[in-house]
C-alpha cells in the first residue's frame, strides 16, 4: 500500500469547533471521492501529551489524515482528478495553508504491533496517541531511521500496554508532498515521522507512562529525537475518524 499523511493546522481566526466539523463533514466526504482511496483516517488533536501524561495547553499542530492507496500509480493518477481538485480548494476553507507547507509526506509504514484480535467490534484500543518526532540534527537520516524501527521500537514494545495489550505504528517520512500533490526532494520536511499507539483506554495509557519501561523508552529518546520539538506541541491525545 501506498500512505501519505497530510499534518494540519485550522485557521487561527477560525472557530475550532466550525473548523473541525467543516473537516469532519465537509472536506472528509469529499475526499472520498477520490478515486483509487482505499483507506481514510482523520485525526483531531484532543489535549497535548506531556512528560507526565495528557496535559493542558496548545499543541503546535491541530490533527492530520492519513491516505492508502493500492501503490504509487493508482495515487499519482488520482491527483489528477477533479475529484482531488475540488479536494484542494476546499482546503483553504478549513486549513492554514501556509503551514502546511513540509508538513504532508509519503511514508513507510512499519507496524511493530497490531491491534489485539479481540479488539475487533469493541471500544477497546479507543485511546490513541501520537508522537511527531524530528531526529537530533547532527544524526544521519538513514541511521536514524534504523535506529527507531529496530532500537527505539522494540524498547516500546516491552511497554506491556503497548507490546501486549495495545498497537504501535511508526510512520517514516520519505519525501515531502509539493505543491503538485506529488512527492518531491525540492521541499524541505518540517518532521521526520511520528509514531501512533493505541491503548485499551487511558487508564492503560497512564499505567504505561508511570513503568520503568516506559521511562527507559524515554531516556532513549534523547539518543534519537530532538526533544524539544516531541515535547512542546507535537505529541497528543486523539479523536481517531475511521472514514474509510
């Protein structure tokens, strides 16, 4: 499958509820009218995610969408499309435009845990957290990469409410999305991936936040991940919109 995730930001003169049902109800339906979508998740940002667990205060992004289709062609000719288009100009109605710029990216996807099968018709693995991460920047790209799928992953999945009762998703960025809707090397991205887990519910998130697991997976953060950036404003709780 191909993924390309679009990280947003609403309008700040905008009221965040119209904004965010505008997303939900308006520009959502119409992006499943594109042709070859095989897969649609919204993500709406619920409260920051702090050192010590959900938190208040302002994050620096409001959510993002995620897309699959079958592989590359089937999404190249679908930006072709009127149905895209349209897509697009609806865009400035509910997004800030120039924000967005670096922050939309084709993706790896490396699943390091699915959903447990009993989760299957329940509202379990309701509760579900992201993290957007930039690497530290006097590490190599590739070797950071590496470094997160078969280091940093594995020390998350001895979390027990993560590598045992939960789901845990990275997402590497590949290359920026231009202004083309089509990868590109010309632009800079603003992240390098983010990470995704989804947890029996919050009691479960917090139990996994107060274990020596936990805090060991957070200490080697710092080997990796520009901190700051993970810490104030881009980690948060969320509301998951399966739209297709």
């Amino acid at each position: 499958m191909y993924k390309v995730a679009w990280l947003a930001r609403l309008p700040r003169g905008m009221g965040q509820e119209e904004a965010r049902r505008h997303w939900r109800d308006v520009h959502g339906p119409l992006c499943l009218k594109v042709p070859g979508l095989e897969r649609y998740v919204q993500n709406q940002v619920l409260a920051p995610i702090g050192t010590e667990g959900v938190t208040e205060g302002t994050t620096g992004f409001d959510g993002y969408s995620c897309g699959w289709w079958a592989d590359y062609g089937s999404y190249a000719d679908a930006m072709r499309t009127p149905q895209w288009q349209e897509l697009v100009a609806d865009g400035a109605n509910v997004f800030d435009m120039d924000w967005l710029w670096g922050m939309s990216a084709e993706l790896d996807e490396v699943v390091l845990k699915e959903p447990p099968a009993n989760w299957a018709g329940t509202d379990q693995g309701r509760f579900k957290v992201v993290w957007i991460v930039k690497f530290r920047a006097d590490l190599d790209g590739a070797k950071a990469h590496d470094y997160w799928t078969n280091q940093h992953g594995p020390l998350a999945c001895r979390i027990r409410e993560i590598g045992e009762t939960g789901a845990y998703v990275q997402n590497h960025a590949v290359r920026a999305i231009g202004a083309d809707s089509l990868p590109t090397d010309e632009v800079e991205l603003g992240f390098d991936g983010f990470a995704e887990c989804w947890f029996e519910d919050r009691a479960a998130f917090e139990a996994a936040m107060r274990s020596l697991e936990w805090r060991d997976l957070v200490e080697d953060g710092g080997n990796l991940f520009d901190m700051e950036f993970l810490w104030l404003g881009m980690s948060a709780a969320l509301e998951e919109r399966i739209m297709r």
